[in-house]
C-alpha cells in the first residue's frame, strides 16, 4: 500500500518542494551573513544594488517552491476531505432511504426512475 500510494503522488512535489525552499532561504541567508560582514567593501565599490538583488533571486525561489508546495497540499486536503464529507452525505443519505427499502414500500429502481423523470 505504501509503495502504492508514494508512486501515486509524487514525492517530489509532497517532500522535496520544501527543502528546496529551505535550501534557497539558507542561501538568501548566507550571502546576507557575507554582505553584512563585509559591509565596508560592499560599500566601497557600490555593490550594495548587485548584492540586494542576488538576494531577492534567492528569496524568489523560496517563495515559488512555497507556492507550488502550498498549492500540492491545498489540493491534497481538498481530495481528503471530500472524500470524508462524501462517505457521510453517502452514509445518510442510505439511513434516510433504508426504512423505505427495507420495507419493500419501494424499489431502488422505481425511486431512481421516479427521482430522473420529474
């Protein structure tokens, strides 16, 4: 089942998606560790627009592998839980319908025909 179900989905878009944010956020984070070190340099030869956008591509990244991941699992949830909600509007609607049936006061077939024609 196991083997089933990470074949199914994807494990790239479930468990990877996440590190690969986490790894640009570390990147954005160590060049923003450099940059505030070497302040003076960065200051002296005016590097300071080149620097802040090579940390705004790495915050970039992690924000699109955020999404992506976001909108996976947003998904996932979705399935799940119409999946529940429908095994109770299911379960209900059967315990609405069983006396009915049970006492043979009408078919299945004469109550779907009668539900499809009006």
């Amino acid at each position: 089942m196991r083997e089933w179900f990470f074949s199914f989905f994807s494990v790239s878009k479930f468990l990877l998606k996440p590190r690969l944010s986490l790894k640009h956020v570390a990147e954005a984070g160590n060049l923003a560790e450099e940059v505030i070190s070497t302040i003076r340099t960065a200051q002296a030869f005016g590097t300071q627009k080149i620097l802040s956008n090579l940390y705004d591509t790495h915050i970039g990244y992690s924000l699109e592998a955020d999404l992506e991941s976001a909108t996976w699992h947003g998904g996932a949830l979705a399935v799940f839980f119409f999946v529940i909600y429908s095994a109770y509007a299911l379960g209900m609607w059967y315990i609405r319908l069983s006396p009915i049936i049970f006492l043979n006061l009408v078919t299945l077939r004469s109550l779907f025909l009668r539900h499809y024609t009006h």
